[in-house]
C-alpha cells in the first residue's frame, strides 16, 4: 500500500497521519536484514558441520559444545552495553564495526588449523554479532514512524524465521558439494560475501543519527563480574565430563555462583549512585519478571539443544550425511515459520493462554522424541518417525518466541521496558549456552562405544543421545510451568 498521497485533492487528515517513508530507509532496512540474516544463520548453520569438525580437525567432544556455547554467550553478553554504546555515539558505525569484526572472525573460523583456533573465533563471531544486532532494531526505531514500524518489525521476523530454518539444509548442501574436508570450512565463509555487501552498503545507505542519551556512566565492571561468573560456571559444565570431573571444576562451579552474587551487589550499589547498571536491580522487583526471566533462560536451554543432539547422533552415530541431517531438522523450521505468521494474533485473542499452547506443544514434541530414541532401535531410526514431533514442537516454538518478550516485558512499569527487554535478550542467549553445555555432558558423558562395527556405534550414541534428550525434554515441562508466572494479558501501551 502506498504512503504517498495522491496527486490532486489536498490529503486528508488519515493520509497526512502517516508519513511517507523515503525509499533510502527501505534501502537502509535490507543492509539491517544482511547483518540480521548473518546473525541467525550462524546459530543453526554450523549444528550441520559439528561432525565433519570434529573429524577434520580431530576435535574433542568439547570443543564441539564450545563451538556452539561460546558463540551463544559471547553474543549475550555484547548485547546490553553495545546498545548502550550505540545509542551515545550513534547506531550506524556500532552496526559497521560488529558486521566487519563478524565477517574477519567467519574468515578465521574457516582458517582455523585446530580446535582453539576455531573456538577462540567463534568466540569472536559470537561476540561481533552482538555488537551489532542492537543496532538492527534501535535503526529501525529510528528510520521508521511509528504506523510503518510494524511492517519493518515484520520484515525483520520473517529474514530471521527463514535464517534459522535454511541454515541446516544450507550447511548441508555445502558440505555435501565441497567434501567433508573443505565444506564445513565454506559454511563460515558464507558470510564473506554477504558481509562485504554489507558494510559497503551500510557505509552509504545508513543514517548517522546523534545521540540523545544522558552519560551516567558505564558498567564496566558490572560487565566484568557477569562475564567472569558465566564463564565460570559454563567452563565446568563443557569440560568436566572430558576432564573426568576433577576438583577444579567443582571449586569453579562455586567461584561463578560467587561471581553472580557479587553482580547483583554491585549493581544495586551501581544504581543507588545514580549511575546505570547493566541490569537494573528494579526489575526485580517485580516477582512476574523474575519468573519471565527464568522462563527465557530455562526455555532457550530445553530447546536449543535438540538439534546438536540430532545432528551428532546423524551423523556420527547412524552415519548420515550433513544433507541428511539438515533435513531432519526441516520439520521444525518449517513448524516453527507457520507458528510464528499466527502468534500475534492469537496472543491477541488469547493472551498468556498463546504461550501456554506454545510451551505445552514444544514439551510434547520434545517428549515424543525422546520416547521415540527410547523404543526404536538404533537400526531403524528414520526422519519420517522424527517428522510429526519436530514438527510439532517447531510450531509450538513459532506461537512461543514472538509474543513472549512482551509479556515478559509486560510484566514492569513501561518507562522500564527497554532495559527489561535488554535482559530477556541475553537471557535467552544465556540459556541456549548453559542448555548446550548440559546437554552435551550428559551426551557424551554417558557415550561408550563397546565395539568398532557401525552397530556398536550407532548404539551407543542412540544411547547417549536418548539420556541428553531427556534432559531437553524435562527443560521444556518446567518452562511449561513458569509461564503461569507472567500476566495473562499484555496491556495496549506495552
């Protein structure tokens, strides 16, 4: 529809409430939805290579938790000060040097010769793409009035329920074409294109807006003890079933609880000195919040380790094809898209209830799974048995994702939404890498392969994978119960 009003007849008073949007912001929108589409994609692209990685690289079992964990918690913790930053210096260059340091750190992830080098740059990439995601949406806000916002936000849902659906599939026609050896190689380097595009398209199309935000100063240290108390609790968690779960892992443990505690301190002392913390301690305050938040954190654990499970088990155990294993995971993609294009309207209609369902259809996907991997022999384990599951949560997680910041959010007073919204955001990504961690101790944790013949093997890692997906599943029945935590309804003004 268009915005500009006729020639002719002086506008009416409808059409000069809506104000016609230049074509260089519609141009601006599709540099956002390159960087967008990149952020994404590397969530699930890379699940598809985890195997061919671990063989190339002769990788341990680590690693490979670290590849997706590291990415996932790095990008958390970006998130909050690098909005912070961009909304004092301004979006457009934050937005250029996360999508330049991105692409470097995809080109490094591509070189990398062992394991180290690959996690300390994917470490790097995750980190990057939380530099720069912030500024997606706070430009949005920006180049966009009000009555048009919906449409761009919209543009936005749709670049990231396709990149996150086409990434496997994508991951496995690359490695299917190029080889084992340099295919998962070239599912980094994707995004060297891409990202070229993008930065010299970002550099003349984005605006360069001023900043508005009063300096009351920054949470360095704040970012420090939180960083310091994840890392310390997540190390543990990854390497302590290859370690043998020695002494220092428990003592570790303990130091990242101590950390947590001495960040909550810190930030209320923060606060009380007029300054603005990393997580304001008000929001706490609100008993719903702190239900959400734990929502968003248990609910990103249950799900996102489904499909390192799945892909491991495909192709490791039952000796798939990456193609293969992309496939597999379609019927979540494809659930999860026609999900997400009714949840607005539904949480419309029924409120919290949207997010009932969701949980509740995500719970017992993942439950189905798990009982399938239980009853069925290695042997006989298709993807047409996974495909109603899968499928099944996949549309519960679609009716789940969009409305549920809101009605976390809903749950504080409105002037606090944007720093509510900052912590559900690293919240989720905060789960997804204590949710890989997990499951991938307890997968290869309980790994024993008895025999060298394909059958031991397949055996062994249906198994294993049986037990990590239980832990996914009972994940998925707790998120389940939290949502009764958050308001049945979210008010017009949130």
């Amino acid at each position: 529809m268009s915005e500009t009003p006729p020639a002719g007849p002086a506008p009416t008073a409808a059409s000069t409430s809506a104000p016609a949007v230049p074509r260089r912001a519609w141009l601006a929108l599709i540099v956002l939805m390159l960087g967008m589409f990149m952020a994404l994609l590397d969530t699930t692209i890379v699940n598809v290579a985890l195997p061919t990685i671990r063989t190339s690289l002769d990788a341990s079992e680590a690693t490979l938790s670290w590849i997706i964990s590291g990415y996932a918690l790095a990008f958390g913790l970006a998130l909050i000060p690098a909005g912070r930053i961009g909304d004092r210096i301004g979006h457009k260059w934050v937005f250029f040097t996360g999508l330049a340091l991105f692409t470097v750190a995809s080109l490094f992830c591509g070189l990398a010769t062992n394991d180290l080098q690959l996690v300390v740059a994917r470490v790097v990439q995750g980190f990057a793409g939380g530099i720069f995601v912030p500024a997606v949406t706070a430009t949005i806000q920006l180049l966009f009035p009000l009555k048009s916002r919906g449409k761009a936000f919209a543009i936005m849902g749709a670049v990231i329920g396709v990149s996150t659906a086409i990434g496997p599939i994508l991951g496995g026609l690359i490695i299917e074409a190029f080889g084992e050896e340099n295919g998962w190689r070239l599912v980094f380097w994707v995004n060297l294109p891409i990202g070229v595009i993008a930065l010299i398209a970002a550099a003349i199309l984005l605006p360069a807006h001023e900043s508005s935000l009063v300096r009351t100063g920054t949470d360095l240290f704040g970012l420090m003890l939180l960083t310091a108390g994840l890392v310390s609790l997540l190390v543990p968690l990854i390497e302590g079933q290859d370690e043998g779960w020695p002494l220092w892992t428990f003592v570790t443990l303990g130091a990242g609880v101590l950390f947590i505690v001495l960040f909550a301190f810190w930030e209320v002392r923060f606060a009380r000195a007029g300054k603005s913390p990393l997580v304001p301690p008000r929001l706490f305050s609100h008993p719903a919040f702190t239900g959400g938040t734990i929502l968003a954190l248990v609910y990103f654990a249950s799900f996102t380790g489904i499909f390192f499970i799945i892909s491991l088990l495909w192709q490791a155990g039952l000796g798939h094809t990456a193609l293969e294993s992309g496939i597999v995971s379609l019927p979540f993609a494809v659930g999860s898209i026609l999900g997400a294009a009714f949840s607005d309207r539904l949480s419309r209609l029924l409120g919290r209830t949207v997010l009932v369902m969701g949980t509740g259809l995500v719970s017992i996907g993942l439950v189905w799974v798990w009982l399938i991997l239980l009853v069925t022999p290695a042997s006989d384990l298709t993807n047409w048995l996974l495909l109603p599951p899968l499928f099944i949560a996949g549309a519960g997680n679609g009716l789940f994702i969009a409305p549920n910041a809101q009605f976390i959010v809903a749950t504080v007073d409105r002037s606090e939404a944007g720093s509510a919204s900052g912590v559900i955001s690293v919240m989720q990504r905060v789960g997804s890498a204590i949710g890989i961690a997990v499951v991938g101790s307890v997968l290869f944790g309980t790994l024993t392969v008895t025999g060298h013949t394909p059958t031991a093997v397949a055996d062994a890692f249906a198994t294993s994978a049986t037990y990590a997906l239980a832990v996914s599943a009972g994940l998925s029945i707790v998120a389940f119960l939290l949502v009764f935590a958050l308001p049945k309804r979210v008010a017009a003004t949130h």
